[in-house]
C-alpha cells in the first residue's frame, strides 16, 4: 500500500469522479467509492480508497473531515464566464448585440474603478465557491483594474482560476475601448504579473471579431506566440446577426471559423464561446485544430441564440473538445448543476441525450480537458489537486421527496442536475481545505 505517513487530510464520503469518458467507456468510465477516503498532503490527492483501508495508516494528526453518506466530486470547472456581468444577469433585452450595447457596455465601464471591481470580484468568488464551482475561465472587463481585483481575490482563496482583461478596440463605448498597442501591452504586463504565480493562469481574450479591429487581432496572436501557454478565449458564432456582422467586417474570411485562424486564434488553447452556427468544414476544422467550442445553454436560451449541437461536435469520424459553461451575465445561473441541466434540455430538443454520468463527466473532466488542466484538476486520482464538493441530493424538501424512490446513483446525479444548485452544494473543498461562505444553518 501507499505510504501515507505525510498526510495531513483526509475527506470521507461516497468518492465518483472518472477516467474516460462515460459516452464511449460507460460504467469503465466511472470511479465509485462507497465509503471512500481521499488522503492529501499540501492540498494534493495521495491516495484515494476505502476508508477501511486507509484510515487506520493515517498519520495521528491527520485532520479528517467526514461527509459519511455524503457524494463527493471533483470541484466543477465553468470554461467561459464574466467578472464585470454579475449586475447583468436577468436584463429584458432582445438578442445578443441588443444586449450587449444597452446594459452589458454599461455594467462593464464601472470596472474601470478598482474598488467597484474589487467588490465585484468578492462576490463574483462567494457566488462561485457556494455553488461548488472551483475553477473558471473568466472574461474581465477591459481594464487591467478588474483583473488586477480578479486574481488579487482568486490568490486570497487559493483557486486555480484563469482569466483575462477584454481585448475591444472598436464598436463599444469609447471608455471601454483599448488599442492594438495599449490591449497587447496591458495584458502583457497581467501575463507578467500572474500568468502562473501560484495556481493563477492567464487567458487572452480578444471579446470577438466585433470589437476587435484586424490590428488587434493580429495583437491578440502575437501575444499568444509569445506566451504559448496562456490559454485564448473569444465568442463566435453564437447569433445570427453577430455572425453577418463578423462576416461583413472581414470579407475576406470565408466564414466565422476563418477570420481566428487567419490571425492564428484558432489552436488547442483557444476556447470558443458558443460555437453554435456552424457549417460541417468549420467543426471539421475545429477537429483538425483541437480547438474547443465551449457550450452555454443557459445564455444560449436566454438571448435567443440557438441551439449548440453536441452530437455534430462528437461525430466519431473528428470528436471535437467540448466545455459547458455558464456565461454569465448572459447565462442566468451560477450552478453548474443548473447549467447541466439546461444543456440536457437543449439536447432534449433536438433528440439528443446525455446521461446524467456523462453530464457529470462534462462538468469535472470534460471541463478540465477542455482548459487542458486535466492533469492537475477534475479527477481524484493520485497527483491531482484537491478541490473538491460535497453535494447533497435531499437538499430541498422537494429533492428529498423525491430521493424516497431512487435506488442507483446514476438517479440521484440525475435529481442532483435536475433539481440541485447551491443549495445542494453542502461543503466546497480547495486544495482540501473547506471554503464555502454563506452556509446555511
Ligand atoms: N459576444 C461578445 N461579447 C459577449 C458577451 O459578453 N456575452 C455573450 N454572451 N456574447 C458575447
Ligand atoms: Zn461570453
């Protein structure tokens, strides 16, 4: 057995996370522990296996945290989601460039404040970690202030968080707009600053092909050679009218896909918001790039966009990486939980199902794949970082209710999805240290 002598943690409950995919490796997939114990040292995973095994090799001053009867799961991981848009969410507007121009370009200008940023980013990180969201992929605003106020609150709790300042330089207000220089420049400096201090992680983040000019475009690309390890992270093709927008203003471009590959955005760090109309060349170059095309079902429905094709993206032949994401402000919920359940009524709608394994897989792992953290993030397996959540599946009166006939766990995680958000989440785990404000009771 594993010597676990250094150990200083333990967390006891019922352990599922994966290691393939359950779609193509069903119950293989599936990593299931009864009453299991993950065992860490620093934060990291050492060991992971029945209590009755390991507990009685745990050092004496190991400090166990016991969740008994409780599910355990890797923390979820939100691929695409912005800071300056928690004042956003829920605005009756029409489609996406509507609402873009009448309250998003407005909420976004007062993170140009520190101290308006500073309190967004401290409730944008409360309302994360009390919906077991461990780590995200953040838009910021377009000023280096709000991602300064990002990482600053994201260091304080010790989260694996990437995000990035907005790069715009045009069709937006003149107070959020930046310049090839001053955009490459600004975030070059946060890449300086943060880009691996501790578990902070840099995104570059030209808003999309709208507001960036082909100058800035070009920017964006230099600064992701310069710094191949940062993640890229844009929106495309998420509305019609955005996409003969798009179009109009690169003519040259045969379509959406061709306007990021032309300026070298589109590669195997690049996360594509939205990614709903698309034509079988663009997914078949997506496939070919390794690029992700991140799905936001609650934004997706909210703002009228469409409906992201799962099935089309996975097409055996060329499987194309997939995140799920909330999207907020565009989206309307913070939960995980809720935005998985949100994408399977999508499928729903177009004759596709997932399974509520796969729908968890997607959320953990797949999340992690996506962000290419799957060494580090989304799974227990021995090595990995533990951040972790403690979910609850009779947490309303309703979900209890409910659970009175359910005898398998692919059930539960169903109602868990179905039914569950924050209030389901009973205990949210950072490198295994317990971090859930606002608790109930
Ligand atoms: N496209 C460009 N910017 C945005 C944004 O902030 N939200 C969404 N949903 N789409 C966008
Ligand atoms: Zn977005």
């Amino acid at each position: 057995m594993k010597d676990i002598s250094r150990a200083d943690t333990a967390l006891r409950g019922r352990l599922l996370w994966f290691v393939e995919r359950p779609e193509e490796h069903g119950a293989g997939a599936v990593r299931y522990i009864e009453d299991g114990l993950l065992v860490l040292a620093g934060g990291r995973i050492l060991a992971v296996g029945e209590t009755s095994a390991l507990r009685p090799a745990l050092p004496a001053g190991a400090v166990i945290h016991d969740h008994s009867g409780r599910l355990i799961t890797p923390g979820f991981i939100d691929p695409h989601i912005h800071l300056p848009q928690t004042q956003v969410v829920a605005s009756w507007a029409a489609q996406l460039l509507d609402w873009l121009n009448t309250y998003t370009f407005v909420e976004e200008q007062k993170y140009g404040d520190p101290a308006h940023a500073a309190r967004g980013a401290a409730f944008f990180f409360d309302e994360l970690l009390s919906n077991g969201t461990t780590t995200a992929v953040a838009f910021c605003s377009v000023h280096s202030a709000s991602a300064e106020a990002f990482f600053a609150e994201s260091e304080r709790r010790n989260t694996r968080m990437a995000a990035g300042k907005v790069m715009m330089d045009r069709y937006a207000p003149d107070a959020l707009t930046d310049t090839p220089q001053s955009g490459y420049d600004d975030s070059k400096a946060l890449i300086g600053r943060w880009h691996g201090r501790g578990r902070q992680l840099y995104a570059i983040a030209p808003r999309f092909a709208i507001t960036s000019t082909p100058e800035q475009l070009e920017a964006a690309a230099a600064l992701s050679r310069e710094h191949p390890d940062c993640l890229v992270e844009t929106h495309i093709s998420e509305n019609l009218e955005e996409v003969a927008t798009a179009k109009r203003l690169y003519p040259e471009c045969a379509d959406y896909t061709a306007i990021y590959e032309k300026y070298g955005l589109f590669g195997r760090k690049s996360l594509m918001g939205h990614s709903i109309h698309l034509s079988e060349s663009e997914r078949q170059r997506y496939a070919d790039a390794d690029a992700v095309a991140v799905f936001c079902p609650t934004s997706n429905l909210f703002l009228g966009s469409g409906l992201f094709d799962w099935k089309a993206m996975r097409e055996p032949r060329r499987p194309v990486r997939i995140g799920v994401a909330t999207d907020i402000g565009g989206g309307t919920s913070y939960s995980m939980l809720q935005t998985m359940n949100e994408a399977y009524k999508v499928l729903q709608l177009q004759g596709q199902r997932l399974d509520s394994l796969a729908l968890f897989h997607a959320m953990t792992r797949g999340n992690a794949i996506a962000i290419g953290l799957d060494h580090l993030i989304g799974s227990f397996e021995p090595g990995h970082e533990c951040d972790a959540v403690v979910l609850d599946a009779r947490a309303t009166p309703a979900m209890a209710h409910r659970m009175e006939t359910v005898t398998t766990l692919p059930e539960e995680l169903f109602i868990l999805i179905t039914m569950g958000d924050d209030r389901a989440v009973e205990e949210t785990y950072v490198m295994g240290e317990p971090k859930k404000p606002r608790k109930r009771g």
